[in-house]
C-alpha cells in the first residue's frame, strides 16, 4: 500500500481492502469475493431506478430500469473485478446512475468467474446475452457494451470476436479504467504505485493466472486487445485517470484504436482512483465522468 493518504471514499474503500489483503495473504478466493461485494458502499443510490433480478441468454443479472429510459435501448454491463471478483450486486448501482444518466435500460451481467470457469467463458456468456437482445427484436446499434476494468477487456474482446465471426456489433463500446495487457507490462503499475491503493503488480498476475488457466496465451489478441487489428470497430469510450495504476494500459489502448481509424474518446480523469465513477453520488468528477460518459452515448 501507499505511503500516500487517501483523498476519497474509494481510496479509502481500498486501503482499508490493503490492509486486509496483506494481514491475510492466505486469503481464499471465496472470503475475497466477499471483501470485493463492498464496492457498493462508495456509490449512492440513484434515484427513479428500479431493479430486477432476471436472466438472458441463460445468463443471470441485473435488470436495470430508470424512469423514463428508452427501453428500445440497452445498456449491457461487464463488471470488473479481474475476472475473478465483482458481482452484479457490487456493480448495481454504478449502472443505475450510468444508465439512468443514459436513458436506457440495463443489464449486469453475472458471467462465469475464474479460475471456476477461465478464458472464454466470459465471453461467451456475452456473446450470448447480446444474442438473445437480437433475438428478441433489439437491434444491434441500440445495445451499448459498459465495461469497467476486466469488464472492459470483456465488453472489448466480446466484440472483437463477433466482428471476427462476420456478426452484428453493438453500436458503440464504453470503458472505465479497462485492464486489457494480460502481459502485466505497464509501466504505470509501477510509476503510480503511491497513487493508486488498490492495483498492485502480484494482484493483477494472480487474477491474469486465474483467467488463463485454461491455456489461453497471455498474447491472444481476444485475450489481449493491445494485440488486436481494430479495423471495424464500433465508437470506443475510454475513461481513465491519471494516476491509477493502468493508466498505461489506457493510453495503449486508445492508440491501437485510433490507429485503425476507430472513433476514440479517452477521457482523462486527474488524481483519482481505479474505476473513480464508482463514487457517483458521493464525488463529484465521478459525477462528472457519469455525465460525460451519457453525452457521448446520445451523440453516438
């Protein structure tokens, strides 16, 4: 953990998180999907949003539902959480205030979690969410892909690969603080060690080991974006701040896209932590991030 003092609610959250990790480093998996349920507690209860437990596709979540959305338009959520953590509980209320800031309904998706279920498990059970929107008459241009951390890396590489099968895409791909370098290279998760108080190199290989250990190669481009041809990507949103620790993986991603004549926008958040709209509600620049995120939805 940082020598630094945490600003916010969220810093707070995951230095408390810290200190827990390091006085227990035999922690099980399961006990640390519990600790990880507690990221609700930095976001606010958005208002005139109603919730319902429900499946698609065989695949169990949120629904989501503000007053007044366009539900002709959906929102599907991939939860971050190193594809190991996280829930659709831990994220319901995230996709409440970017969905109800959107106009549109949600869904959060409970996809399959490593090591139970490694690599392409998550995709799959995307791919067949989005598969059953289609089915039921919802065209592709109205369904968004929101995914936050290594819900990005889903929501990117879901995507990639429908594109790849020749397969409708959803209109546009949104992404918050996305981890998508399974090589654990960047150089940020060094340089802003004392800034962020949750990433640290050794968490982010351990959940990259649970991910792969189906075989899957660190280097797959469906497993490792920054390796990916993007060409035909539908409009890409990145929202990452400066001083977490995958800032690096931020910056690598919005060059490979623009590179292949993808419409980018990468928002830049200063000083604040790992998925920092997590705080809607209680912070304002994750507020601020929210709205941002919702005015480029409507304009594309």
């Amino acid at each position: 953990m940082s020598a630094n003092q945490p600003t916010d609610l969220l810093g707070e959250i995951y230095a408390q998180w810290t200190v827990e990790f390091q006085a227990n480093p035999e922690m099980s998996l399961q006990l640390m999907r519990w600790v990880f349920e507690d990221w609700q507690r930095a976001t606010t209860e958005p208002e005139g949003v109603t919730y319902r437990s429900t499946s698609i596709g065989g695949v169990p979540g949120i629904e989501v539902l503000p007053l007044d959305a366009d539900t002709s338009k959906t929102l599907l959520f991939l939860h971050g959480g190193g594809f190991a953590l996280g829930s659709s509980a831990s994220h319901r209320k995230l996709a409440g205030h970017i969905a109800k800031a959107c106009g549109a309904k949600g869904f959060v998706l409970d996809f399959r979690l490593a090591p139970e279920h490694p690599y392409p498990a998550q995709l799959d059970d995307t791919t067949a969410v989005f598969d059953a929107l289609l089915e039921s008459g919802v065209a592709p241009n109205d369904i968004a892909f929101v995914g936050d951390s290594a819900g990005a890396s889903i929501a990117i590489a879901t995507t990639l690969r429908l594109r790849d099968q020749g397969r409708p895409l959803p209109g546009a791909v949104i992404t918050v603080s996305p981890w998508v370098d399974m090589e654990n290279s960047g150089v940020t998760i060094e340089t802003n060690d004392d800034t962020d108080f949750l990433i640290a190199r050794e968490g982010l290989q351990g959940n990259i080991d649970r991910y792969l250990s189906g075989g899957a190669s660190p280097t797959d481009p469906l497993v490792n974006p920054l390796y990916a041809d993007f060409t035909g990507f539908p409009p890409l949103y990145i929202a990452a701040s400066d001083t977490e620790s995958l800032f690096h993986d931020a910056q690598r991603l919005d060059a490979r896209a623009r590179a292949a004549g993808v419409d980018v926008t990468f928002d830049i958040g200063e000083g604040q932590q790992h998925v920092y709209p997590l705080q809607a509600g209680n912070h304002t620049p994750a507020d601020e991030s929210i709205e941002a995120i919702a005015a480029w939805y409507r304009a594309h």
